[in-house]
C-alpha cells in the first residue's frame, strides 16, 4: 500500500470513491424530487448530493484549489488503484487547540475497507501532525470507534444553534473584507463560533468557491471585521446553497465578549437580508453562558487527539 499525495490524474477515483457514500441519488429539489440514476443528474444535482466530490468537474476545481493554496490531499493506492482520500488543514487556533492539523476528509472505498486502508492513513496524517509540531488533531467523527482506537479519546459535542435574527442599538464598527483575505489576519486567534471542521479550512473553503455554477452564484458570503469597545472581532456570513434560509456564521476573536459578538452577528444577518442565523459553539472555548433562546438546537461532536499539553 503506498499513501501519497493526490494529483489531477486521480480525479476519477478520488470521485468514484465518494460517490459510493451515496445510496440514492435525486434529481430536483423540495417537491420535484424524484429518484433517478446518477448519469441524470446535471453537475449542481450531483454538487448538492453531496460536495464537490461527486462529479470530475467540481472535483478536479476542488482538488486544483487545494493543490494551489499548498493544501494537498493524500490518497491510498492499493493494488495499483486509488481507494481512498483524504484531505487535513494545518493551522494556528489560538488557545487551547494551538497549532492544530483537522482531519476534514476522509474516505475509503467499500470495496477496499477492513484492508487496514483507513488506519494507515491515520498513522500518516499524526506522523504529519509530530513533524508539524502539533499540537492537536481534531475530526469530526463517522465511526467514533475507529478514531479512539488511534488516540482520538477526548469527545465534545457542540451546540448547534439556530437563533432569529435582530437588529441592535449597541454602537459598533463594521470593515468589510475582500475575499482574498489571507488566512494569516485569523490565525492564532480563537474560533468560538462556527469551527464544524477547523478554523483554517472555513477561512479557505469560503476563499476557494470558484464553481461556475449559476445556482450558486447568488449565495450570500460576507467576510467583515467588527468592533466595538470591547474588542475586535473577524467573522464571515455565508448561505452554502440556494436552499438555505439562515445564514452560517464563522468568527474569530480574542478580546470581544461573545454575547457582545452574537448580537452584533444576529444584527449583521438582518443587513444581510437573513431573518434566520446558525450558531456552532466551541465548549473548549466559550464558558460565558449565551444570553439567547435558539428556535432550535442539536449538537456536533468533535473528537481530539492531544499531541501536546493543551494551551491556556
């Protein structure tokens, strides 16, 4: 078996690897939805079922993006043939994750699985996270079990908020931000809102979405800098697809109240035409309780691995 790191020329597999995570495939939205075999499926239908993955076309942009901002994924090659993928962020989390490497994706063929595959990824991906001086790993966990069989034994289940939107009174600065932002104006700092995978890759997947695709074309994406008295804080605002009614929030700070920073969040999705925002809060780093009834709440866990005593 040989782990390396992906290029063009596996854009087929790695897609004919996602696209057997998926049972039923659909054609249409809402009531239009009808079953239908994937050859059927033009390449947004495909997009939605489940990412960029699941055609060569957003693939291959995919892939291209992350290879072009020195992210690149790793694939298993066995007996000659690409069978599974994965894809990781390294970055500055501030306190306590530090220098922390975020398992984002990873995949393994049906057909190659209880072939030690997936294990010997992981063993790549931490003897990458030592060389990198980690400090943590992190995943959002399918089967928990596997990942604690690797030292993934710290678990944390998140809420994931959804509030109503509301305007404030309060006085605060608003910047807005180009989309070429560089990663490095967040960097080290905190993320108590929206880290679902890692602070990295929402600051580059937000930065990298360059599929020409018409339906998504006029999604909401916001990268803003705050202020108030109290401090400084750098968010982004974003609808992922036409179907979303809420926007998702993502922020970074280490010197604004997060009660402070949500109702100025909650005020900037009404300007943004939203009457609707999702919340997902970090444990690890918010303790102050939230001064909000959420509409609705669930939870998404993460699970860490510590390489290093954590930060404080």
């Amino acid at each position: 078996m040989e782990i390396r790191a992906a290029t063009l020329d596996d854009i087929t597999a790695i897609t004919e690897v996602h696209k057997r995570d998926v049972a039923t495939w659909y054609r249409g939205f809402g009531d239009d939805e009808i079953v239908a075999p994937y050859d059927q499926l033009c390449v947004f239908e495909r997009y939605m079922a489940g990412g960029p993955w699941m055609s060569v076309e957003t693939c291959a942009i995919h892939v291209n993006q992350l290879l072009l901002h020195e992210l690149p994924p790793i694939v298993a090659v066995l007996d000659g043939k690409v069978v599974a993928e994965s894809e990781f962020y390294i970055g500055d989390e501030g306190a306590p994750y530090g220098v922390v490497l975020d398992i984002s994706v990873l995949y393994v063929h049906p057909d190659a699985q209880g072939r030690g595959v997936g294990g010997a990824m992981i063993k790549y991906l931490i003897d990458r996270a030592q060389r990198r001086q980690c400090r943590s790993m992190t995943v959002v966990p399918g089967p928990r079990g596997f990942y604690q069989h690797y030292g993934f034994n710290e678990v944390h289940d998140r809420p994931h908020l959804l509030v109503n939107a509301r305007t404030t009174n309060h006085p605060y600065t608003m910047e807005e931000l180009g989309n070429e932002t560089p990663y490095r104006v967040v960097s080290g700092i905190p993320m108590p809102i929206g880290r679902y995978t890692s602070g990295r890759q929402e600051w580059e997947r937000h930065k990298m979405i360059t599929y020409h695709l018409p339906e998504l074309s006029h999604c909401m994406h916001r990268r803003i800098r705050l202020r108030n008295d109290s401090g400084e804080a750098i968010a982004i605002l974003a609808q992922h697809s036409p179907f979303d009614r809420a926007l998702i929030a993502h922020a970074w700070t280490d010197s604004m109240p997060i009660n402070e920073l949500v109702t100025i969040l909650r005020n900037e999705c009404v300007n943004s035409g939203f009457s609707q925002l999702r919340l997902l809060i970090d444990p690890q780093i918010v303790r102050t309780p939230l001064a909000i009834e959420p509409v609705e709440e669930t939870s998404t866990p993460c699970m860490m691995r510590w390489l290093k005593p954590r930060l404080h």
